[in-house]
C-alpha cells in the first residue's frame, strides 16, 4: 500500500467567494489609496480650521512683504527692509556655501583619513583609528558648540593671530585677502579654465591611444604647461586681477574677505565630523580589493602611489561612490544645525519667519522643497558619475 496521502481540498466556506491574488493587491491598494487621501483631508481641513482662528490664510503672499529681519551674513546685498523671498534667498544661499565648500573639503580629509588608516605605521594607523572613533561617536551638535566655543576664545582684532601673510584670526572671524570682481580676474579665471580643460582633452587622448596601441605619451608636464601657461599669458598681456588685502582700522579690519566665527565653526564642525565617515567608507573601498591586484601591479614594477592611483582606486570607486553619496546628503541637511550657534542659514531664517508671520505649513514646505531639490540634484550627479566608473568596469 502506498505511503503517500491523497491531498483534499477544502472546499470554500459557505457564502464566501475566494478572490484571485491580483484582485486582492488590487483592492488592498485601492484601500490605502482612500486611507491616504483621507488622512491627506482630515490634515488640510485641520490645518485650514487653525488658520483661520488665527485669522490667518494659507498662501505665499507673504513673501512679498517686508521683512524685518537682520541678518548678519549676506552673500548678496540684503537689508532688514527687503521681503521675505529675498531673507530666505540669503538663508539658501548661505546653506549652499556652507554645503559645498565642507563637501570639497571633507572629501579631501576624508581621502587622506582612510588612507592613513591603512598605512604600514602603526603609530599614525592607531592615531587615526582613534581619531574617526572619537569624532564619530560625539554628537555633531556638541563639536559644533566646541568650535564654536574654541573661536570665540580668539584673542581680539587689535591682537589677531597672523599665521601668514594677509590671514587673521580674531573673535570676529577669519580675515583673508579676497580677489576682485572686475575684467581682468574674469580673464584670468577663463584662462585657467582653458589650461584645465585643455589638460582633459590631452588626458583622454591618450588614454584612447593606450587603449588602441598600448602606448602612452606624458601627460603631466604638457598638462601643468596648459594648467600654469594659459594664466601667465593672461597676465602678461595685462590682465592681473586686483587683490584686497585685509588691513586694521580702528576697532576692526576692512578689506578682504570675511569669514564670521559662525560660518567658520559649522564649516570646521560639518567638514570634522563627515570626513570621519568618509575615511572609513574610503578605507572599505580599497580593501573590498582583492589582494592579487596589488601582487599583480607589484610584478608588473609600479610603484606604491602609481598602484593606488592607476590600479586600486578605480575599483574602490564601485565601492567607495554610493555610501559617499549619503555623506554629501547628511552634510547638507546636517548644515541646518547651524541654527545652535547663530549661523543664518535657511533654516534659521525659516524660523524667523515662522515666527514673525505664522505661516508655518508654507514657510516649512519652502525649505522642505529646497532640501528635497539639492538632494535630487547631489544624487543625480553622483549617480551620473557612479554610471560612469560602472563602465569602465564592463569595458
């Protein structure tokens, strides 16, 4: 006799029809697309129920209105009398500069921190293991109370630090020399850009004749000839940008470019504590390389830094790229800290606002907008070059 059991089936509950899975998802769906847009209802007839016992109406024909609110750090020109749109343009603006200044800068440190994380010394390895633990388990709101805190203990400007030439450092901030906005440094800027551009051109040349002849001519010296040539023949035929040198006069400095304590602890803070990540996402990506890449190239006679250059970090970039991604969108939102130690950046002057008009649903979905837009555009460049470096691999 077979041990195998005839399977029954049970037959359906009386009255009840069962539903194939596709009609089931579909109502599923249909029940929390009604869900949604109940809850979205309730939310604005509320919202428009708090308004108007306030007597206030849902609109952005505030922004139009004077604003009154100083701001002590303005990248274009602004007075208290200037309307809204225009504060929160200060405050966006600020928060770019801020953005992408510590995006350069904590690439850089970043990149220097992983690589030291893998050195064959063990003093400096164990230094900046301890360093990245450290930074990386602080709050980011705590290191940026402590440079800030660390700045305001500058000396004042009559006694400003002078560590060289032109750049002071004093309770009111940093004090650089600034160039000029005028022909000739526009002259200057579009002649480097040449020489820089001109130097890619010659990159891909010959990286299209290695590919089809295997050989490859120099590149660096022709490169710095276009890079420093194409500058020096701008200035000689006279276009040399005016430079403004930050001199003391009274009770504080004119001229130059200023940097406020503010602006400079967020910057230090923002640029500390993401290149921390950074450096252990930079120190992943070169050891998810397998180690016969490195034996391979050491047969072939490279030597260490044409090895790292030409061999591990073009893999490591697979790697390295998307986490990298989410640290530039975390320094940007994280920017909007700068609020705990007075820096105007567009939260800070949403805030204001907010408090000054009511408006709060608008004020607030502004800078939602904004934050939600650099993030698409910082993602669609890195995703863009990211597409890039994943071709190299299938070529």
């Amino acid at each position: 006799m077979s041990s195998t059991t005839a399977r029954v089936a049970m037959p359906p509950a009386r009255g009840l029809i069962p539903l194939p899975g596709s009609t089931r998802g579909l109502l599923i769906q249909v029940a929390l697309l009604v869900a949604v847009i109940g809850l979205g209802w309730w939310f604005w007839s509320n919202a428009q129920a708090n308004m108007a016992a306030r007597g206030l109406q849902f609109g952005y024909g505030f922004l139009d209105r004077s604003a009154g609110i100083p701001i002590g750090e303005s990248p274009i020109a602004y007075s208290p009398a200037d309307t809204y749109r225009r504060a929160l343009t200060v405050g966006l603006l600020n928060t770019l500069r801020v953005a992408i200044v510590g995006i350069a800068l904590c690439t850089v440190l970043g990149i220097l921190l992983g690589l030291a994380r893998l050195s064959s010394n063990p003093l400096l390895r164990g230094l900046v293991g301890g360093y990245i633990e450290v930074i990386r388990n602080t709050p980011l709101v705590l290191q940026l109370v402590f440079w800030h805190a660390v700045l305001l203990q500058l000396p004042s400007v009559r006694q400003a630090l002078n560590p060289l030439p032109g750049v002071f450092l004093s309770q009111r901030g940093v004090k650089i020399p600034a160039l000029l906005a005028e022909p000739a440094l526009y002259a200057f800027l579009a002649a480097a850009l040449a020489g820089a551009i001109g130097w890619w051109l010659l990159l891909r040349r010959e990286r299209a004749r290695q590919v089809a002849t295997g050989e490859r001519r120099p590149t660096v010296l022709p490169g710095l000839a276009m890079l420093l040539g194409f500058p020096a023949l701008s200035l000689a035929a006279g276009f040399v940008p005016t430079v403004e040198w930050p001199e003391l006069a009274g009770f504080n400095f004119e001229g130059g470019l200023s940097l406020s304590p503010e602006f400079f602890a967020l910057l230090i803070g923002l640029v500390v504590y993401t290149s921390a990540f950074i450096a252990e996402i930079v120190r992943a990506g070169i050891q998810s390389v397998h180690k016969g890449q490195w034996e391979a190239a050491r047969a072939l006679g490279l030597p260490p830094g044409r090895i790292m250059r030409l061999v591990i970090l073009p893999q490591a970039l697979r790697v390295i790229i998307p986490p990298l991604t989410s640290q530039y969108l975390n320094l940007t939102k994280n920017s909007s800290l700068a609020v705990v130690i007075g820096y105007p950046d567009l939260v800070s002057v949403a805030n204001t606002s907010i408090n000054q008009t009511g408006q709060a649903i608008e004020v607030i979905s502004i800078f939602m907008a904004v934050y939600l837009l650099i993030s698409l555009v910082t993602s669609a460049l890195m995703n863009w070059y990211n597409s890039r470096v994943a071709l190299l691999k299938e070529r």
